[in-house]
C-alpha cells in the first residue's frame, strides 16, 4: 500500500477557531511534510518531521504546530483560523531523511475559513 | 535560496501537439530535480526524477533534460493526449536534510 490518507478531505473552520487535520501513512517512511497550496501560488513547506524531530519553516513558524505521535501519523493544527489560512493542505511522506527521496502525497485537506 | 521557477501558469493544447514547459531553478551545487503531475481530485504524483547534471529523464513519453548550464529543467512531451491534462509541477530537492521545493505549476489543458 502506497497511499497517502489526509482526513477530512474538506474542512469548514470559523475564524478564530482550531483547527486540526490528520495525516497517516502505512509505508513506514521516516519523513513526513505538509505543504499549504493556494490558487495560482506553488505548494508552500510548512514544516516537516524527520522521525520524531520537528522542522517548521521561518517565516510559518508561529502560525502552524504538529505532532507525530508514531511514524505513521502526522498532524496539523491551526490554534486560531484567520481567513489567510484558507487553502489546500497537502501531506506527503518519504523514505530516509534525504530530500531528494519521492514524495508520495495525500489527496489533500481543503480548509475554507469563514 | 532555493528556488524553482514556472513562468507558464497555463498551456492549452490539442491532441498530438507537441508539449513544452519551460522551468528554472536557483541554487547552489548539484540538486536532484522532478517533475510532479497533479490530476483533479489527487495528490501530485512523481513522473520523473533526475538526480545527475546533463542527464535525461524519461516516463510515459514525457522527457526532461538536467541542464547546468542554464540552469533548466523543462518538460517535453512529443505528442500530447487528452489524458494528460492535469497540473505539472516542477520541484527542486538539495540532497541534503531540507524539504523539496515546488514551483508554481502549470496546468495543461489538451483539447481531443
């Protein structure tokens, strides 16, 4: 099995609301990432964990959180939606902590804030 | 930094025409390079990956050239169908312990 599952597929938020979504891989890779996509723009990193250590990106830094309980989850949280944070959020995971391992991606979670 | 760069948000085309993305990238050393395609509804998939400069890569008719030189690494496809409309991304890796990285994509539409 080679899937990638994200849960919800879509994900309705209120500003200033949590929001928390969840990724889960069965492949036993070693890292695990979330990108942000949004209309017109390339998938943005967020952050990613190489087995149990959390890398998240400068400039997200404060707006994203993760945990990765085991290596086959992985998930997202969003401690107060603003309506910037409506977009598409894509998991992917890897085997080995080199970048240039494949990605194979989830479907994707669409959150739209409101 | 690193960066990858797709100028081409969209390119429409009919059956049998030959396809050509351009892609750039900026970084420093020898990264390995990919092209991702995304079809509605999925996760981006990997279509192919070249990790040494000067060489080819080659999936399902899809053909893309590391090229040092310039600094390029665009896609070409010699006759396009239907079935390949989708976004195609190209994406940059370091061979080291940071995330790839995407470019903005380009979405092909092929008309039957």
């Amino acid at each position: 099995d080679t899937t990638v599952k994200q849960n919800p597929r879509y994900k309705l938020a209120r500003v200033g609301k949590p929001v928390n979504l969840i990724c889960s891989q069965t492949m036993n890779h070693d890292t695990m990432y979330w990108y942000q996509k949004k209309p017109n723009q390339a998938p943005k990193l967020l952050l990613f964990y190489y087995d149990k250590i959390l890398n998240r990106e400068a400039d997200t830094f404060e707006k994203f959180q993760s945990s990765r309980p085991n290596n086959s989850f992985c998930s997202l949280y969003i401690g107060s939606a603003g309506l910037e944070y409506s977009a598409m959020y894509l998991c992917a995971s890897s085997r080995g902590t080199l970048s240039n391992e494949r990605l194979f991606f989830g479907h994707g979670t669409k959150l739209s804030v409101l | 930094g690193n960066s990858v760069t797709q100028m081409q948000g969209q390119v429409t085309l009919s059956e049998e025409e030959f396809l050509f993305i351009n892609c750039t990238y900026s970084t420093t050393g020898y990264p390995t390079l990919f092209w991702y395609v995304q079809y509605p509804g999925e996760g981006p998939q990997l279509l192919l990956k070249v990790t040494t400069a000067n060489n080819k890569g080659s999936s399902r008719g899809f053909e893309a050239t590391y090229d040092k030189g310039t600094t390029s690494f665009h896609l070409q496809k010699a006759s396009v169908q239907e079935s390949d409309s989708a976004v195609y991304y190209c994406v940059l890796a370091r061979n080291n312990n940071n995330a790839p990285r995407f470019g903005a994509g380009t979405k092909l539409t092929v008309k039957p």
